[in-house]
C-alpha cells in the first residue's frame, strides 16, 4: 500500500495524454476488480492511477452491421445480456456469465478484462520474498514448476513460467477472430486479440504485446452465423465463482451433421488463450462423432507438458472440448 | 415444564443481521482509536536477527511499532495451572506467518504501509511442515482400547482393511477475527469476536502479567466461528498497544495471515480394520490414526477414537495413533472436530465391509444397534440412531436403490450413486450461572454465559423464557457472551445451548415460584410487568445455576474462575451422545466427471428440539460443510516453503449456491432422560459428522471407484 495520485480524464485522449504525462508507475483503471485486488496484495504498485470509468459513452454495444463492436467501458454483465450476444453469440455470453460473480461482472469491464493478470498461487501470495517469480521479480525463479502446480499451464510454458492465463472472455473472444481497437501515444492501430498475449518464453514478466501508454478503446467481433452454434464450456472445482480448470469455446459451421469449419480455443490449460488449430484441422470436413469429437480434443493437447499434479488437465482437457462440440453441434442455426 | 413441543419462532437477530444492524468487534469505531497491522514472519524456522523500524516509522500516521521487546516473559508454566496462554511477539520462529511486529497507527492505510516496510532478517533453520518431511518428529499417542481385537478379527468372517486420508482444512467465517482493545482507569475491557471470552480474559491477563479482574471480555455479535475463534495471540498484542499507546487499537487480520496464525482441521491419516461374523455383526474394529501437530499443540490423537467407538454395538476395539510434530501453528477444533474424519474413515470402511459382506449399508448399521456404552457397560441415555437411519431411508426412497456399483445412468449417461452414511458427536454439558431479572417498565435480562454464533442459541434462550413466563417479548434480554455480566463458558463442542436451556428453564421456573411468593395468594391481573407494577415492586431478580450430570460446586468454581469446566459426555452411570443419518445423491458427467449433489436427507437425534428453525439451520449448515469438507476445501502446502499457498476465498474453495442441491432435514425431537431437565443433546457437531462418508460411499455406488482420500475431484474420476 503506498502512496499514488488519481485521476478521472474525460475522453480517451485525455487519459492517454494524463499516463504520458504521469511518467513511471501510470497504470489505467477501469472497474478495478483486478488492479485494486492486486495491489493489496503489494503485487502492482503504482504511483499514478488514470481512472478511465468516467468516460462518456465509452461503454457502447453496437450489434449492426457485420460486426459487434464493445466500446471498453462496457461491463461484462451489459455484454453478456445484451439480446443480440445472448442470442446470436452464445460463446461471448456464456464465457462472461461463467466467470466471476454477478457483483464483479456489474463492475469489471470486457476491455480490462483482457488484462487480467494470472492467478498463480505463487504469483499473487508470495510478494515479501517468501515464494520466487520470475512474473513478479524477473529473475527470481519459478516457486510452481516442481511445486504444487494443480493449477498451471500444460501448453505454451517455458523453463521460467507455467502461469495460467486466467480469463474466459479473451478464449471466447480468439475463437470468434476478434480484434481490439487500440489508442496510444503515437495514435490507433488494430489488432487480433491472439497477437495482445504473449507467451511466456524468457520474459514471462512481460505478459501483452501493448506499448506503454496505449490502451484498449473496442473490442470488435466480426459476425459470422457459426455464433448461433457455439458454446463456452468451463469446467472448474465449483460450479460457480471459480477459474477454470479446463474450458473450451467452441463455434462451428455446419453441413447438416458435417464440420465445415470448427473455431476451438482453449482456458484454463494454456500460458495465454489458447487456439487450437489441431484440433480444428481434425474436425475439417468431418461427420461430428463423439469417437471424432474426442479425437479433435486430444490433437489439441498433442504438445501438452504436464507437470506434477497437473497431468489429469490433459484428459480432462480433451473431454472438455468433446462436450463443448457437442453442445455447439446440438444448437440449431435459427 | 411444558412437555409439548416448542413453537417456531424467528431467529431473534434475523433482523437486525439481514438489515446489517448487527455490529460484530470489527465494526466498533471509538474516538481516538488507532489501527494495527502484524508483520508476519517469512521464515518457517528461526531466529529474528534484526527487526528495522525506521521506515515505519517515517510513514506519515504511524504512532508507534511493538516488538518482542515490548512484551513481559511468558508466564511460568504450571501442570496444573490453567493452559498456558498464546505467546506474544518473540524473536523466536516457530512457523510461518508468526507474528514479529505490530504497527499501529492513525488509519488502516498507514498501518499497512509501516507494516509492509518492516523487513526483518533471520537466520533461518531447517523446517518439517507436512508428514512427509524429512526431520517430522513421530510421537505415539495413548491407546484406546478394551476387549480382544486379535482373537475376535480370527474368527471374523469377513473383514475389510483401508488407509482413509483427510487434508489440512481451514475454518473460513466470513467475519474475519477482530479484537478491539481500550485500556481506561487501569481496566482493560476487549471486544472480540470470540466464542470464548473467559479464556481470552485469561489469557490475555496471563500474557500481560495483569490482574485478570482488571480484564473484561465483550464477545460481540460473531460472523460465523466453528472453533476458530476462541483465544488468539493477537489478542495480547492489541491489548498491550492500547496499554502502551493509551488509546484505544482495533486489528482485523487480513485472511491471508489468519490462515497462518489461527487453528485449523489438521490433516490426518486413518488406517481402519473391521472384521464382521456371518450374521453381519461388527465383532472388533482396529483404528491407527495420525496427525500433523505443532511442536506444542495438545489437540488429541485419543479422541479420534471417543465417538466412533460408541457408534455401534462393537465389543473389541484397539485405538491406537500419534502425533507427527512439524513446524507449524496449532491446529484446533473445527466443526466436526474429530469425528468429523474419524467418521468419513470409519463409515467408508463400514460401506466396503458391506459390500463384501453383500449387505445393505442400512441394513448393516441396524444390525448393530447398541443401548450400553460399549467402552464401559453403562447405558445410552437416549440413541436414535436406527430411528434416524429408519426415517432417513424412507424419506429418501433407499428401498428402490439397485446395489450394484455403476448400476443406475441419466439419460444424459450420468451415472447415479446412492450412498449413507452415520455421525455421532458427545453431547457434553458445562455448568451455567444465570441472573433473571424482570421489572415492572415492560423489560426482562437474561444474563448467563454463551456465546451467539450464528447457531442460534440467543433463539433458544428467548424460545424458553417465552413459553415459561408470560413477559414483554419485545422487552427481552438476552445477556451472553460478557465477562462482565455472568461467568463465561467456551461455547463450543455442542455443549453451549444444551447447557444453557436447562438453565434457562430452571430460571422461569424459579421466577415462577418468586412470583407465586410475592403475590402470596392475591389475584393480580396483567402479565408479569404489570403484576409488578401493580404492587410496586421496581423489578424481581432470582439466580440460578446448573450442573453437568455428576458435577458438584467445584464445578461452578471453575466456571466463575473462567477456568473449563465440561462434563465430558460418559457421565457416572450413563453416557449421552447425538445421532445422524445422511443419504446422498450423486451425479457424475459422463466425460469431465464433474461431481454434482441434487439431494440429500439428513436425519438428526440431538434430543428435545427447543428452537426448530434454527436447529434445522445448524443441520443445513452442517450438511453443506460436509459436502464441503468431502468436495472442495484443502488446504495447500508446499512443504519447501512452510506455510499455506490457497489463502484467499477464490483458491481455498468452499461451496457456492450452485453447488447446492435440495437438502431435506428432519429432527427425531425425542427427549434425552437422564442429560439434562430438559432433555436437550447437542446438535452443531453431529450435524456434519458422516456426510463426507456418504458422499464417499454415493461416489462409489455411481463409479465402482472408491476413494478414500478427500477432497473427491475430477482428477480422481477421469
């Protein structure tokens, strides 16, 4: 808990001139559900808070056209009851209804949900030096690899990092090929919302691919008619209000009982949303069997690394995405 | 005496709590107050080489900052003086998360900052912390045993032998633990949310060397407690900030830290043998358990057997067990406390021998019915065990279940399980001494010991006076839980309404007969207000006081010395325990196993139900906490660091709504003869007991898998 100054900008451009000006330690804030969260925790220590919730209608949800457009401000639960997501989109519904609980998702908003910070064990309770790592003191070691990693990744880890990436919302939002609106100093850009995350690689500190100062305007989902055939699976240690173990956004076209195409992304099981290209490229084409459905499942965690407690993930993993395709698959287009 | 059954009546503070008016020890703001935050140790094992101040100091707001140097010598320890209290602030390290520091300070805000800049250095020590460790010290427990289990297993026709595994749990109240110190014209009065304030009086008064009558104790409104809040080392700590600091200190410790400074449910490992003859009587039962203990701790090994061996008819038992001393804090009571996993073991074990025996589990536990003590000969006071499990299994349609593991799907190919399983819990009792005064202005004070937890004894209480004296029900005080106002037990193990509702009654009826005195004869209209206006008398005062089974004076004594003073439940000439029955559904998910419960019965004996809405409140309670303690809740170690790893409310996973299926309660409400007038028994602990083994025994009727290790999880279906 330390001191830091707080401010409440009125435009976008505002808060991205007040975080340039406000030099280091600026952090945005929106809901706050994660950064408050964590700087009790002494783990972000700031020194300049730019509130960004106080932003006139920077919190629209525009359903014409050929794309869903969320303005960042938008809190998940708006999102997530919005008649045309709930409707058309259940993968983007599902995936904000299943996280959290009602009093966070009134709070928390879609676009700082997507940076959302791991909850590793070692990462959010060791700060004080009692458990090393490398996300939260480069250099220091990883406390979960050899440890009680239950929780953590069994794709895209590295030498230094299992942490789980945390969210439901980002899968759901790699599946559909959403994009974000971005605003920074040297002005916008657009970008898939795969390429915001990285993997942990050396530098697992390190966790989005945002320069310093810019910050997250939309969210952008391009329509497509697999939405009305899709579905976010969690599978988590309770049935509500808990990250997830395994989950599973899944989108499919169909030809009568034929995979055209699959879109499968993976939480719960990966260092950032995890899109799984292998086992879409198994359903291609292919009469959707539950025998196929688990083969799919399984090509997904071909490259899986499980660590010591954390090996059942594969398995469950798998038939996680089986019933996420078969919950999508029994979905009718109309 | 009114014989009848009680009427239902709403929980007293059911009001006050669901409009937020209830004030528990941490809402308590006082002018001039400072607040206080610990500075918790990072080390498992070790000595404190340095402690630096300075920056704390510097923070804008910090007063002051407390270390070991601040604080007296531990009491001399005596072996039969009183229990010794907490140690306060120490250079020594025990475990991690010990307390070394604490900072007070004009906000919250600045107590936590002169906290997180205190960075003491240690010179740390090598550390056990869990049962495996190299280094854990094994000390063998005292054995419980009578008869001949050798010879009697040789004869058994069929006998079942398994190793059951409970984890490290922890109580988690939403209310955190909060003490609020104010140190005035040399008294010291506490405001703790505590279920025991005689002994943090004590404790606090032995830490600090002070006279214990210049220490008061206000147990406030209490946001859930289950054993874990009875004396705390923070206690002494904020006291002797108030003391030095001359104002008043409020410390609420953050969760994190209590789940390093606080009791909790200790991990143990149960190796069980029962053997049965061919009729399916239990003929001798052997029972090896081990705990994770403190270097210290005195939480028994020999009451893991206590309970069980009374659950049936069982002739030969050996007890055996022992402690494993490790780095850490004392564990404690929680609900449950030790037949909570004695029974999961046990009842799990009883589950496989009916498997292999190819009997039903009800069927099995019938048959082995007892009305004597098995331990000692001396008759049950009053068992409705087969009562419970006859109901239990109407009520739950157990006559249509198909045996067979595996035998009964969903049509979305779940698999179904019927499981059962028992609870038994001690129904001791604890002296009480009570005032009852009544005035003639419309107002009546109940003034006893207890403590209000949410179990719903204030309820109680006021269920009594209102059936037995015709007052002003909305002038009605109940007194409890001050040291100022009537001695102070420590309201835990099921004793504290069983206790104090025969004092209650004995209260009415004496207050009755004070009347009829008074009056002597003249016919005075009114309720008993307005008799006494109508004579003039200001008010009537009577006391009275109660006795466990078997208790003399000494007894009330203890009790006004704030010493411990239960009457532990083999009473002379017979013993008295409580009963349950539970029957659980399950429902596993054909591919991600994911584990459901849409219903349970549970079916109670805890005697004469004086308060029905909030003893079926404690079963409903009890039932989900089962589930819990079956499903969901562990606490996490790693054993290279010392310490807890899950100390929050999303990583240390309790139960949600959602996990929530239909819970159906029923409460035998037959009175006990011989415990107490009013034929009461304790229900908060048995309520719990055995749910864990149902559920257990559910997963295995479904799957054909049985596990013996909690908590159940998909990884162990997959």
């Amino acid at each position: 808990m330390q001191p830091f100054s707080y401010i409440r900008p009125a435009t976008p451009q505002e808060a991205v001139g007040a975080f340039a000006q406000a030099g280091e330690g600026a952090r945005f804030i929106a809901g706050g559900t994660t950064l408050y969260d964590l700087m009790k925790l002494n783990i972000e220590r700031p020194r300049h808070l730019i509130d960004v919730s106080a932003i006139e209608g920077f919190n629209r949800i525009e359903t014409d056209g050929d794309r869903l457009r969320f303005e960042a401000n938008a809190a998940m639960s708006a999102v997530a009851t919005d008649p045309v997501v709930a409707r058309d989109y259940p993968v983007l519904a599902e995936s904000l209804w299943k996280a959290a609980s009602q009093q966070l998702r009134n709070m928390a908003t879609v676009g700082g949900n997507l940076l959302q910070r791991t909850r590793c064990m070692y990462f959010r309770n060791g700060a004080g030096g009692i458990y090393p790592c490398n996300k939260r003191e480069p250099g220091s070691g990883c406390a979960a690899i050899g440890g009680l990693d239950r929780g953590q990744a069994v794709l895209g880890t590295s030498d230094t990092c299992t942490a789980v990436s945390p969210g439901d919302w980002p899968v759901a939002l790699v599946a559909m090929d959403a994009s974000i609106e971005v605003l920074g100093p040297n002005g916008t850009r657009s970008m898939p919302v795969a390429d915001l995350y990285r993997l942990p690689d050396t530098t697992p500190h390190v966790e989005f691919t945002l320069d310093p100062g810019e910050m997250i305007t939309a969210i952008v989902v391009p329509k497509t008619l697999a939405g009305r055939r899709s579905t976010y699976h969690k599978i988590r240690d309770r049935e509500s209000y808990a990250f997830a173990l395994t989950s599973a956004a899944v989108a499919l076209e169909m030809n009568d009982d034929r995979v055209e195409r699959a879109r499968i992304a993976l939480g719960g099981v990966a260092t950032r949303p995890w899109r799984a290209p292998e086992a879409e490229e198994v359903l291609a084409g292919q009469r959707l069997t539950p025998e196929l459905a688990l083969a799919a499942g399984r090509a997904a965690f071909r490259d899986a690394r499980p660590g010591r407690h954390n090996g059942f993930k594969v398995e469950l993993g798998a038939r996680t995405i089986a019933d996420a395709l078969r919950i999508a698959a029994d979905r009718s287009r109309t | 005496m009114s014989v009848g059954p009680f009427s239902d009546r709403a929980r007293v503070d059911a009001l006050a709590k669901v409009r937020g008016e209830a004030r528990s020890a941490a809402d308590l703001t006082l002018p001039r107050l400072l607040y206080a935050m610990t500075v918790p140790s990072a080390i498992a094992k070790g000595t404190m080489t340095a402690l630096p101040v300075e920056a704390a100091l510097r923070v804008p707001g910090v007063v002051r900052v407390l270390t070991p140097d601040d604080f007296p010598a531990p009491p001399p320890f005596t072996e039969d003086g009183p229990p010794p209290p907490p140690p306060t602030l120490e250079t020594t390290i025990a475990y991690r998360g010990q307390p070394l520091a604490l900072v007070i300070a004009e906000t919250l805000e600045a107590a936590i900052e002169g906290a997180e800049t205190i960075r003491p250095t240690f010179a740390s020590e090598p550390f056990a912390c869990v049962m495996e460790s190299a280094g854990a010290q094994r000390q063998p427990a005292e054995d419980v045993a009578f008869g001949d289990v050798p010879t009697a297993l040789s004869f058994a026709a069929s006998t079942v032998e398994a190793i059951y595994d409970s984890p490290t749990q922890h109580h988690n109240p939403l209310e955190l633990i909060a003490t609020v110190a104010v140190w005035e014209d040399g008294q010291l009065l506490i405001h703790e949310s505590t279920q025991a304030s005689s002994l943090v009086k004590g404790a606090v008064a032995g830490a600090l060397r002070i006279d214990p009558a210049r220490v008061h104790v206000r147990g406030a409104t209490i946001g859930g407690s289950f054993g874990q809040k009875a004396v705390q080392r923070q206690t002494a700590l904020v006291a002797r900030a108030a003391i030095l600091s001359g104002r008043p200190v409020k410390l609420v410790q953050p969760r994190g830290q209590i789940f390093h400074t606080a009791t909790y449910r200790t991990r143990t490992r149960h190796r069980i043998q029962i053997g049965a003859d061919a009729a399916g009587k239990i003929v001798a039962v052997q029972h090896h358990v081990e705990q994770e203990q403190s270097p210290g701790g005195y939480f028994a090994v020999s009451e893991y057997h206590r309970d069980v061996i009374r659950m049936y008819g069982v002739q030969n038992y050996l007890g055996t067990g022992a402690d494993i001393r490790l780095d850490r804090q004392d564990p404690g009571y929680m609900r449950g406390t030790h037949p909570q996993p004695a029974c999961f073991a046990f009842e799990s074990a009883l589950d496989e021998l009916a498997y292999k025996s190819g009997r039903d589990p009800v069927e099995l536990r019938l048959a082995n019915d007892t009305r004597v003590d098995p331990q000692n000969g001396q008759p049950l006071s009053s068992r409705f065990l087969n009562e419970c499990l006859r109901e239990g299994a109407r009520r739950f349609g157990w006559s249509r279940r198909s045996p067979e593991p595996g035998s009964i799907t969903a049509p979305d190919g779940s698999q179904i399980g019927w499981g059962m399983a028992c609870g038994i819990y001690q129904s001791a009792t604890t002296p009480a001494i009570a005032t009852l005064r009544i005035d003639a202005r419309g107002r009546t004070r109940f003034a006893i010991s207890g403590h209000e937890m949410g179990q719903g004894m204030h309820t109680a209480i006021a269920a009594v006076l209102l059936e037995g004296l015709d007052i002003d029900p909305d002038g009605l005080e109940v007194a409890i839980g001050d040291t100022r106002v009537a001695p102070q037990h420590m309201t835990a193990g099921s004793w504290g309404t069983n206790s104090v509702v025969p004092a209650a009654m004995q209260a009415a009826e004496r207050m009755r007969s004070a009347f009829a005195e008074l009056l002597g004869g003249r016919q005075v209209s009114g309720n008993l207000h307005r008799k006494l206006a109508a004579i003039r008398r200001p008010f009537l005062q009577i006391e009275v006081s109660t006795l466990g089974p078997g208790q003399d004076q000494s007894a009330l004594e203890a009790l006004r010395q704030g010493g411990f003073a239960v009457a532990e439940s083999v009473y002379p000439g017979f013993s008295t325990f409580s009963y349950s029955a539970h029957f659980v559904e399950v429902r596993i998910e054909p591919g991600t196993r994911r584990i459901r419960v849409p219903r349970v019965v549970s079916i109670a004996d805890c005697g004469r139900v004086v308060s029905p809405r909030t003893a079926e409140s404690q079963v409903y309670g009890g039932v989900i906490w089962g589930l819990s303690h079956a499903l969901r809740e562990a606490t996490e170690i790693d054993p290279r660091y010392g310490g807890y790893l899950n100390v929050d409310l999303a990583d240390y996973v309790v139960p949600v709504n959602a996990d929530i299926g239909e819970i159906e309660i029923g409460l035998v409400d037959q009175p006990d003869p011989l415990a107490n007038a009013v034929g009461v028994k304790g229900l908060g602990q048995v309520s719990m007991v055995g749910i864990s083994a149902a559920v257990a025994n559910a997963v295995f009727h479904a799957t054909g898998k049985r596990v013996r290790e909690l908590p159940i999880r998909v990884e162990h279906l997959l």
